[in-house]
C-alpha cells in the first residue's frame, strides 16, 4: 500500500464530486496533480478510488453523526477513502496509519474505530426506506425516491440491483473489418463475447472486460464500446443510404459513427462543445467514418437552410440511466442535480429541431435518464400536436403518462442496457 495511491483515491473522489465529472476523466485530473508516481500507485490508486465508491454512503453516514457534513472535501474524500479500506478488510488500521499523510485530521481518524464501523451497518435499518435502499445499492437518495413513486418496490429493486452489475458491450465495426475476423481475433486474446439477439453488430463481453481498451484491434478501429441502449437509439432511427440526416447533439461522435456504420447517407453532426468535437474526429478517424460532415453550432438555435430526413437528438441530460455503467456518477449525482435546468433545455431543443424535420421525416428524442422529466414530461406538451411512432424495442413508458405505449424506456434489469428513454416523432 502506498501514500501515493492512497492520496490519488482522494483526489478523484474530490474532483467528481467538485466538477461532477465520470470517474476515468476524474481520476485523469488528479493523476496531473502528482508529481511523483509509479505505475503501481496508478494502479493502487484507481483500485483505492473504486472501493471508496462502493462504501462512501456508510462513511457519510458516521460523518453526518458527528455534525462532519460539511468537511472540506479533500479531508472528507481521504476519511471515504480510509473507510472504505478498512470496512472492507483492505488492510488494518496500523498499516492504514502510515498512508494518512497530512489528509486525515485528528478527530477524523479517531472516527475509523472498529465500534463505529460497526455501527454503521445498525444505522442503516433506522433510515428512511428510500434512504436505506441508496445507502446498500449505492445510488443516489432523491433518484431512489422518485423510482419508489414510479414503479413498485420490487421493481425498484431489481432496477438497483442490476446496476450494480450492468454488462459491457462492443459494437464491430464492419466499416474496416469483418465480424468474422473481428471475433476470430478476439477469441485468440481470451476475450469472449455473445452476439445480442436482436441488435446487429452488438456483443456482450463475458470475459476479458479488462482489456478491451488495450487491445490492438481497438486502436486500429475494429470495434467500439458501445452501450447496447445506444445502438437500440440509433436502430429507433431506422437510416437508410437515400436520406440526410442530422444527429444534433453528436459528440462524441459515438451513435453517429453507428448511424454511418448502417447507411451510406448525407450525415451531419452538430455540438457545441469544440473540446467534444476534437475527440469525435479522432473516433471517426479510427473508425474509419468518412460520410459525416461536423460543425459546430447550438442546436437550440438550428442555422440550417435545408430540412432533414431524420433527425436524432440525444439531448444533454442528468446521465441517472448510466449510474451502472460509471461508479463515479452515483458521487456526482448523490446531490440533487437542477433537474429543471436540463428539462428546460431538452424542450428548447426539441421544438427548435421540429422545425427542420421534412414532411414525412422522423425525429428521434432520447435522453440517458431514467427520470419522466427528461422523458415523458419533455414530450407531453407535444402529444396533440404530432404523431408518435412506438420505437421497436424496449418497455412502454411510465404507466402514469396516458401516452406510454408510444414511447419507449430501456431498463438495465429488462433489457441489459443503461437506461434510455426514446420517442420517435413522425411528421
């Protein structure tokens, strides 16, 4: 064990919860922030963090006894860290002693007695029962709260517990290679994969997770990773090679390299962000995309000329469908987000990129969320005004929306995807 990797943990557990950022970019930041490191304390440290994930809600909970909410966050993240060790048997409090450095104050170390440990896993029945199920499954309080409204308890926990669990997928890139050499390859470096029932191009990992970033054939654009919900959002599309179509909210560029993958059509992609758009032309790079053209622009103020065949919007959003697939989401998401401020949005965009959809053309509205006020709530004002179309896949709605068997959600314990929510509006 090492001061290194232990003070990294902190770190990235800080800058989530400071910038609200996904664990990987997070733990990237706090990699530049030390100055002297080894691989094995980039190791130790990206280990330490992933723990620290797993048990910071039980940590929270000795802080909140103590009246130690508002800890600075550094020192607060080292305690989550030095929790998260010890609660789960990581190392002794003697050998935890000397990884402390300057991060863990008195009174915090005190804290981390074999008794208070313990006690946190009594405290857990006396909470509230929404608050009780996001302390065992990691997930945000006011995110349970709100399911428990929506669907039955059972349901509810099911959802929770698949994603603790949520499965990596790859899409092959028939652009450069064929599957068959694609799988052939993958097989020969111990990497399994099972081909999805309903999805073309789309496999499960079941072994070998660990190495598909690495892997040669990853670099020279053979295959993506790639949620399966994702590519269900691009098949609802449904483009041929005749049509233009706009993907107005791109970057990084990932269902729109699908959407080329399917069909040879007049494909522009649009973003606002430059620092997006400079890694959506690396991943088309690599894949091997040369059908789309890329600009930048806002999409809620649309500086097009011309209508569209298709449009696909997969708005900006609070990311809750993807708690599963990224550990640090369910930090950055434990406080409330300004949920109004993305639903705003999401309708000032989508009315604003009705307006380019030609006479017959669809538009396709996604969110990765798992709330009704990015999903349902966005399109209810639109229900009278246009016709929707039931995506092929997925679940209906939520049953409270009288409209519900015409859009569509994806659910990590129905459909081994993070969660989606998916209209499709005709014209």
């Amino acid at each position: 064990m090492s001061v290194t990797g232990f003070r990294l943990a902190s770190l990235t557990l800080e800058v989530i919860e400071r910038r609200k950022q996904t664990l990987d970019s997070a733990f990237r930041n706090a990699l530049e922030k030390i100055e002297r490191k080894v691989p094995s304390d980039v190791k130790e440290g990206y280990r330490y963090a992933l723990l620290a994930l797993e048990y910071f809600p039980k940590a929270d909970l000795l802080l909140r006894r103590e009246g130690l909410e508002k800890t600075p966050l550094r020192r607060k993240n080292a305690f989550r860290v030095a929790f998260a060790l010890l609660k789960s048997g990581q190392c002794s409090k003697n050998d935890l002693s000397t990884l402390r450095g300057g991060l863990l104050s008195k009174r915090l170390w005190n804290l981390l007695s074999e008794k208070n440990l313990e006690w946190t896993d009594y405290a857990l029945e006396r909470l509230p029962l929404h608050h009780k199920f996001a302390v065992e499954y990691v997930s945000p309080p006011w995110l349970v709260e709100k399911l428990l409204e929506l669907m039955s308890r059972e349901e509810t926990l099911k959802l929770l517990n698949a994603m603790k669990k949520q499965p990596t997928w790859i899409r092959i890139n028939t652009i450069k290679f064929t599957e068959a050499y694609v799988l052939n390859t993958l097989r020969k470096n111990n990497i399994m994969v099972r081909r999805s029932s309903n999805i073309p191009f789309m496999y499960e990992v079941v072994t070998g997770r660990e190495k598909l970033s690495k892997h040669p054939l990853f670099a020279r654009g053979g295959f993506i990773i790639e949620d399966k919900g994702s590519a269900v959002v691009v098949h609802s599309l449904d483009p041929h090679s005749y049509e233009t179509i706009l993907d107005a909210a791109a970057a990084p560029g990932v269902k729109t390299s699908h959407v080329a993958q399917l069909a040879e059509a007049r494909i522009i992609a649009a973003d606002l962000s430059y620092k997006r758009i400079k890694e959506m032309i690396k991943i088309f790079s690599r894949l091997g995309i040369n059908n789309v053209d890329i600009i930048r622009t806002d999409s809620s103020l649309p500086p097009f000329t011309k209508k569209f065949d298709k449009i696909l919007l997969d708005a900006p959003c609070t990311n809750t469908g993807s708690l599963g697939s990224d550990p640090g989401l369910r930090l950055a998401l434990w406080k409330k987000p300004l949920i109004e401020k993305y639903s705003t949005l999401q309708k000032k965009l989508l009315a604003a990129l009705l307006m380019y959809v030609k006479k017959g053309g669809k538009l396709i509205y996604a969110t990765c969320s798992l709330l009704p006020e990015e999903g349902e709530e966005v399109i209810a004002p639109l229900v009278e005004k246009v016709k929707l179309d039931p995506p092929p896949f997925g679940s209906p709605g939520y049953s409270r929306y009288v409209f519900s068997e015409k859009v569509r959600r994806l659910f990590p314990h129905k459909d081994r995807t993070i969660g989606f929510f998916i209209a499709k509006i005709v014209y």
